[in-house]
C-alpha cells in the first residue's frame, strides 16, 4: 500500500457514538414571538424575508401566539398569510463549519384557513418553510399542498399522503448533502445534493414566498449544530416537547445504502457517504479501471448509521475510478471521475 496517498485520505466519520456524545439541542417552544425569543430578549431570530413597506418592522406582522386546544397549557405559533401578496420569516445566526452539518426539527400542521384555499398550481399553498444555510450551499424547503415537501434549490419535490395533521419534519444539510425524515422515521423521504451556493450562515423558517398563500400552526422549532443527524442518532429530542410520535419506535435506519461521490467529476477531493443498519466490518475501497486496488478509505468495525468520507486523489491521474462497499451482506461499487 503507498503509505504518501493514505496520508492523502482525510476521513470525516459521522457516527451513531459520537453523535450521542456531542449533538445538543437549542429548542424554540413557540410560547413567545419570535422577536422576543432568547436571553437577553431578541437576541436568537432577527425578520429575514420581509414585504418592503409592509413586514419590514422587526416585529411579528403574520404571527401570533394561541392557546394549544389539545395541550394545556402548551402555546403554539399560529402564522396565517391568505392573500399571496406578504411574506415574513425569521432567521437565525448559527454560524456553522460546513463540514459539521446542521439538524433541523419542527413539528407543524397547515390551518384550516389554508387548506380552504384554492390553491394555485404554479405557487401552492404553503404551510412551512425552512432553509439550511451553512455559508457554503443552501436548500429552500416548502411543505405545501397537496402533500409535497418541495426542495426549491434542486427543484425537486416529494409527494406524501396525510399532511393535514401534526408531523415532525426533520432536515438536515452535510456540506452540500440534504436530507429529509417525516414523524421520525429514519428512512429518509428524500437525500439529494444542493449546488445553490451561499454566504449566509443561517436558519431561516416562516413565510418565505409573496407569491404563495401561507398558513401554519407551529409547535417547537429545533436545531442542532453539531452535526447531521438522522432520527435514531445524536441527542433524543428534548424530553419537555410534545412529538406526537412513539419514541420506542426511533431506532435505527431500516436500509443501507452507498450514495453517489459529490462532487462528481471532483478534483482533486469528494465525498463518499454511506448508511449501515447494524454494527459491521465495512471495507471502502477504490480502483482504477484494470481492477487495481488503489487505496483503502475504511477496513474496520462501524456503528449503526451515516459515515462520510473524504477522498483526497491529488496523487492520482485523472481517470475513471470506482469505489466498493461491503457492509455485512450490502455489497454496492459506483463510478466517480477524476478530471484534473
């Protein structure tokens, strides 16, 4: 084995142990406007989106806090927006390192006043929107009628049945990898890659359209900085908000899967990510086009969940390559080009 490229491969390991270790937590209950939200006061989200002339006061023009019928004594954010013409988020300074990856957690439901609109098919009506930016690249999500959740930066949407009703919806942006996870189930419903680029460095949710009718009930908002964690890995959700879901059904991620390498064609590093569903022997490795055995990138025991790793072939000619996956009975080789 040449020892100067193994030097080369830097490997990046997101884990189901470390994650439990490190991932925290900061919670917004929606029990208090968010210009008042943090200690001192106002000191967490600042208005993002705004109508010039109309939303651009600081304070909360679309949103109110109410009662939770359900819950006594639980509040919830009640943003409703039925005319298409104003628009108001909130944003967040999280200021992360791209390569940690951020968690997103909300748990929200449509009003009846939106689901008695007619929606219009080029702007559907809208009852949540969050944005992950890392200060490198960025994802839009809307969650939308009638059952989509719609990544506006890849222009991709995900159709789903049973949107009428309280769900956790839970994001999360790894460099540029975005995933997304509905009521906890650690399948995700979508993984894509986003190339809209950014240098903001923030959370942004609420109404982030003028074009589009909005009206949301909204629970909590979570988020975690230290990582992109799928349901089942990092910290559990906080024990003193309401999910809705069964807890003893957060486990473990019920497929494995060995995702295509970002960039593709790279030069001279990318990024190969991976799922396994059980503690596992996993071998990663690369080869040239004759077969050749070019480097060794994983040959160890591994915790349940998502691992990223990092190849670096600046020793290497361009070319085509191909990389291999075995994990207990998940075997899976993808082709990835070198273009220097």
């Amino acid at each position: 084995m040449n020892l100067r490229l193994l030097l080369l491969v830097f490997i990046a390991i997101f884990t189901f142990g470390m994650a439990s270790a490190f991932a925290q937590w900061t919670v917004y209950k929606c029990d208090d406007l968010p210009e008042n939200f943090g200690n001192p006061p106002g000191s967490v989200f600042i208005e993002k989106d705004i109508t010039p002339g109309v939303t651009e006061n600081g304070v909360s023009d679309l949103y109110e806090v109410i009662p939770d019928p359900d819950h006594t004594g639980n509040s919830l954010l009640l943003g409703e927006e039925l005319w298409g013409d104003r628009r108001e988020s909130w944003g967040h300074e999280w200021n992360v390192d791209p390569l940690t990856g951020v968690t997103v957690v909300i748990r929200c439901k449509p009003t009846p006043g939106i689901l008695n609109e007619p929606s219009n098919p080029a702007d559907p009506n809208t009852y949540a929107y969050v944005s992950l930016r890392n200060g490198s690249f960025r994802e839009k999500i809307y969650i939308e009628e009638p059952g989509q959740i719609w990544f506006d930066d890849q222009e991709i949407g995900v159709n789903w049945a049973g949107y009428e009703g309280w769900h956790l919806y839970r994001f999360t942006l790894d460099i540029d990898f975005v995933n997304a996870y509905i009521d906890e189930d650690p399948t995700p419903v979508f993984f894509g890659i986003t190339t809209k680029p950014t240098t903001d460095n923030e959370l942004r949710w609420g109404d982030g359209s003028t074009d589009r009718k909005f009206g949301s009930y909204i629970d909590w908002i979570i988020w975690d900085t230290t990582g992109a964690y799928a349901p089942g890995q990092g910290t559990p959700l906080p024990s003193d908000i309401i999910t809705g879901v069964n807890d003893d059904v957060i486990n473990i991620p019920t497929n494995y899967y060995l995702l295509q390498n970002y960039p593709n064609p790279f030069n001279p590093s990318t990024v190969i990510k991976y799922q396994i569903l059980e503690l596992s022997f996993v071998t990663l490795k690369v080869y040239d086009v004759l077969g050749n055995e070019v480097v060794t990138l994983a040959n160890e025991e591994k915790h349940i969940g998502t691992h990223a790793v990092e190849f670096n072939a600046s020793a290497l000619p361009s070319g085509i390559y191909f990389y291999r996956l075995q994990a207990g009975p998940f075997v899976e080789t993808k082709k990835m080009i070198l273009l220097k």
